[in-house]
C-alpha cells in the first residue's frame, strides 16, 4: 500500500512538471506602435494577435534601450535598477547592474527547473572588452548566444556560451531565427523552457535583409499632425533649431521610416518559424508566446529627425501581444500595462513567487477591464563626448549636447538636461501624461491625450493648480516608490482631491 501511495505521488509530481508552461518572449529594439510601426507584421498579427491578446496600452519605463531592457528582465523602475542610459559609466552593463541580474525573470524560472535560453541583443554594452568581455555568461541562461554591444545586422560578434564567434556575411535576424528553431527541436517533455530572441530589427543602421530590400519603396513617413511643426510649447530640446527641418531632410525620413519596415520582414518570417516549430513539436498549447518591443520610436515629430528618448506617445508606447493556454483569441485590451509587468507576469505564469523588490505588477490576462494607472516613465539624458560635429554651429557645451550631426541638419537628439519624469496617468475616463524635466527652466508639460492625442497642445497651465500639484506629488513619490504596493499606490485616486 504504502508503494502505491509512494508511486501516485511520483507520478503526480511527473504530471505537474509535464503542465508547467513553456514561454516564448520577441523583444524587437525601437519597434513603433505609433506610427504604423505592427503594421508590416502579418505573421505576428496572425499567428499571435488573432490568437491572442493585443494590449492597446502598453508603455515602457524608459524610452531607450539599456534601461527598458533592464526594466524588462527584472521588473524594475530605472531609478531602482539604476541602469540610467546606454553608457558603461550610466550602469549599463556595469557593476551595479551584475547584481540586479542575478534576480531576473530567467534566473528564478531557471533555479525552479526550467531550460533557458538567450540569443541576440541583450544590453548594450555586454560583451565589450571594458564590460568583461563575451566570455562572461550572464546567470539564468542554459544557453547564450548574446549580441556583443549594440544592434547591428552584419559583421558582429556573438558569445555562443562564453565563446566569441565573429561574423561577417550572415544576416543576424535569421541566425537568430535558425538557433531558436534549433533549440525547439531540441527540447523534450521532460523540462519546461523559456526561450528570448532577441533581433536587432528595425535599430540604426535599418539594413534590411537582400531579400527584402526595396519591398517597400512606395511608403513614405506617417506625416501626422505634429510632423515637422514648430514646438513652441514644449522643452528647449524640441525648440532647438532647426525647427521646422529643412525640405532637403524630408526624403531621409521617408527612406528611414520604409527602411525600417523592411527590416521588420525578418522578423516577421521568424515569428513564422518559431510558431510552426512550436506546433511540429506538439509545445504550442502549452507555450506563452510574447512579442513586445524595448521602446518606440520617431521620424520627424515636432521637428526632431529620427530617435527616441522623449516622452512622446511615439517613443514610450510599444507593442505586446501575448498568446498562450486559456488565454481569450483575438481581442483587444486596454489595461494600462508597462515592460516592469512582464518579469512577475512570466513568473506567476509559471506558478512561482514574484520577489518583493519587484515594482510591476502581473498582467491579468483574463481581465478586460481598463482599471486606472499611474505609471512613472524616467529618462536621463546622456551628453556624449565627440557627438557634436565641428561642422555644427553649437558650442560644445562641457559635454552637454550630444547626436549633433550634419545629416541631422545639426538638430541635436539628446542633452544632459534632456532628463525628465512624467506619469502616465490611464482609467476610464482619464487618458493623460504630467512631465517635469530638470532643466534649466524647470520645464512641465501636461497632455490631455484622449483629446489631444499627437500631443499638440501643453495644457500644463490651463489646469486647476491642485490636479498641477496631485500630479507633481504623485511624479514626486513614485520617484522613489519600490516594490508593486508602493509603486502602484502612492497617492488616493485624482477623483478623491475634489
């Protein structure tokens, strides 16, 4: 009797492991949702959209690559994980982050029993030489294959577990295609496993694949209502001339924005693959398949050239589309999620504990409801030594300014000062944006988005001065809030100050 007891229970525990979900994360780098940046993606919208869910609000905590990333993985505000820019110095890849990293999503589903696996961008300075090299494996992945520095699409070095492998001639998307469908066919029952592809696309230098070239030669730049205009209202970045650009720059911006949806193509076709590996090897019911990007992106908005790294719709507000077991096919939601929810939404997914240090929160999937949010979205703005060409007008600044350059018609994409906080502030009947910038002017700007949604006009003195200061209290606080509960709660409802 007492075997047969012993023998359910194995059994049992056999089954359990055998049902843990498998998940599947596509992290694209400067993917739009604002301007028109999902809409070269038909395989992701078939295979994962009509599928799944689409979140129609969905922002990140920064809007630049090292800092979101590292939100992502930890599930942490920039101000608590400290990775502030894409600099060494500005702790990307630095010696504070090494030890947030040992708390990843990846790590704590690793240490429960899962295979993990990495291939592509990761954060912007790991592998090079002042960061540790290639050799270094960072904890919670099985097997690595990280992208040594940042997205490019040829002559690259990529660390296959520690190891550096140089390449010239191969298309980085489809090599990361190809070793996330090997790894696929690799996989058994016997272990649940987490799998993050990571492609450079559509990231400076928008190479698209040979293939793909040229698929999109007659789609010029969304020219929305706040293209090329005049910024009188907002910070001293945007009011920098040139403003408008000139016309000469006007044919760069339709060549940028086609040539990134090229690139897109290839990721489009991995999604493909991905999906038919996951079905041929009978993982696909059981697999969470997730597609989100660092951050968004512009090309031309208020008469800046193409970047990101302003509090924007265009920048901050990014695609995610999750499919998986239970989960409803083909529906929209308008919850207001951020990147920090991934990380504890991975991890309840997979029946673990989330780590109190965590600031987001998990994503209800099965919730339909908009609820209300504040969510705080941090930039610190990143002066660069040697980014002001001498053939640009501006004075070097003590190394203020940065990404001055000719073919930008001198309009410059980033500053020091170019550092700011907003709250991105979604209910029912709220749809609005506070920032506070630490300049010298110590600029604001407010938006009533679901009025205003190119964000034409900065309302931020024709509001009542106690919703001014509900907002600059609540920016205040979650400044350094840590932690869901704090994060999520740091003020009463707006509705409660009247």
């Amino acid at each position: 009797m007492l075997q047969y007891l012993f023998l359910i229970f194995f059994v049992n525990n056999a089954v359990a492991e055998l049902k843990r979900p498998n998940f599947v994360l596509i992290l694209t780098d400067d993917q739009d949702v604002v301007l028109g940046g999902m809409d070269p993606m038909k395989n992701v919208q078939r295979f994962i959209g009509k599928e799944g869910i689409t979140f129609t609000n969905s922002y990140v905590t920064s809007p630049i690559c090292c800092p979101s990333r590292a939100s992502l993985l930890t599930g942490m505000y920039v101000h608590n994980h400290k990775t502030v820019n894409n600099s060494l110095h500005g702790g990307c890849y630095g010696e504070n982050w090494k030890d947030h990293e040992k708390q990843t999503f990846a790590t704590i589903l690793q240490e429960a029993g899962y295979d993990t696996f990495y291939a592509g961008k990761y954060l912007n300075q790991y592998g090079t030489k002042e960061a540790g090299g290639p050799e270094v494996v960072p904890p919670g992945w099985t097997e690595w294959r990280g992208l040594v520095g940042n997205s490019v699409y040829y002559n690259y070095t990529l660390s296959n577990n520690g190891v550096p492998t140089f390449s010239t001639d191969s298309y980085l998307t489809d090599v990361i295609r190809e070793l996330g469908v090997s790894y696929i066919e690799n996989q058994t029952e016997s272990k649940p496993f987490l799998m993050v592809l990571a492609p450079p696309a559509p990231h400076q230098p928008f190479t698209p694949a040979p293939r793909h070239k040229d698929a999109f030669s007659n789609v010029t730049v969304v020219k929305s209502p706040n293209f090329n205009i005049i910024a009188e209202d907002k910070h001293w970045l945007l009011r920098m001339p040139p403003s408008p650009l000139p016309d000469v720059m006007l044919p760069e911006l339709d060549q940028v924005y086609r040539s990134r949806w090229e690139t897109l193509l290839s990721v489009d076709e991995m999604v493909a693959d991905i999906i038919g590996a996951l079905e041929t090897q009978a993982f696909l019911d059981n697999t969470y398949v997730v597609f989100t990007s660092d951050n968004g992106y512009h090309i031309g908005q208020n008469s800046q050239v193409y970047d990101k790294r302003q509090p924007y719709e265009t920048d901050i507000k990014v695609p995610l589309l999750i499919k998986g077991p239970g989960l409803k096919k083909n529906v929209e939601n308008r919850q207001p999620v951020l990147n920090i929810d991934l990380a504890p939404t991975i991890i309840k997914l997979a029946g673990l504990d989330i780590p109190n240090n965590v600031d987001g929160r998990p994503i209800d999937v099965h919730n339909e409801d908009i609820g209300e949010r504040n969510m705080l979205i941090e930039y610190y703005g990143e002066g660069k030594d040697g980014s002001v060409d001498k053939e640009c007008p501006w004075k070097y600044d003590s190394g203020n300014l940065a990404q001055c350059y000719p073919q930008y018609s001198c309009k410059c994409q980033d500053a020091k000062n170019n550092t700011y906080a907003c709250i991105r502030h979604i209910a029912e009947r709220i749809d609005k944006k506070y920032c506070l910038f630490a300049d010298n002017e110590n600029f604001s700007e407010m938006y009533n988005i679901a009025d205003d949604p190119y964000e034409l006009e900065n309302i931020v003195n024709h509001v009542f001065p106690a919703v001014k200061y509900w907002y600059r209290e609540i920016l205040t606080r979650m400044l350094t809030c840590s932690g869901a509960h704090n994060c999520d709660h740091p003020l009463e409802p707006l509705i409660n100050i009247f």
